[in-house]
C-alpha cells in the first residue's frame, strides 16, 4: 500500500475526530445551567486572559463559568448579584436583568 494512502487512512479519522472535539468545546458553554449567588468575579485570569465567575447556588457545589466565549464586564456582574442561566441560551439574568453573556 502506498505510503500516502497511509496517510490518508490515518489523518481523516484523526482530523474529523479533531474537528468534533473543537465544535464540541465551542459549545459547551451553551449547556452551562446555573442559579445562584455570584461568589468570585475574575477578569484576565492567567488562563488565556478569560474572565472566571463562579456560582454558588442554595444547595449543591460552587459551579464555575469559565469561557473565552463569555462576554460579561466589570459594569454588568459583581460578587453578590444573582446569576441565572439555562441551557441553550446565550442570554443570563443577573439580578432579574436579561443580559447577554455568551457572544
């Protein structure tokens, strides 16, 4: 068998699998859900300068939205506002205001 066949045989699967994983990363802040009171609000963290809110809601762990899809400025969230989101959604609610949080 040729050697660029091979190649062929290997890199598709490789790539398409590559490709899969990426569209699935973009997106996964779409199915981000949380409700709660935002208890850390970090702007230009040293991972890629994205922003970093972590969420705590009445019952359960500390959820963390943490996306360079995340859209949110210093004017829009603060620690102690209340956070909502649902799945799907580019848009969230801090402190009953519809804003959007994912671009």
């Amino acid at each position: 068998m040729p050697t660029f066949l091979k190649f062929l045989l290997l890199a598709i699967p490789v790539l398409s699998f590559g490709v899969f994983l990426s569209i699935q990363e973009r997106n996964s802040v779409l199915d981000f859900v949380a409700e709660g009171t935002v208890v850390t609000a970090k702007w230009n963290t040293k991972n890629h300068q994205m922003s970093l809110f972590e969420i705590k809601p009445v019952k359960g762990t500390i959820k963390k939205l943490h996306h360079s899809r995340v859209t949110l400025t210093q004017e829009q969230i603060k620690v102690g506002d209340h956070f909502s989101k649902q799945s799907g959604s580019t848009h969230c609610f801090i402190n009953k205001v519809k804003v959007e949080c994912i671009k």
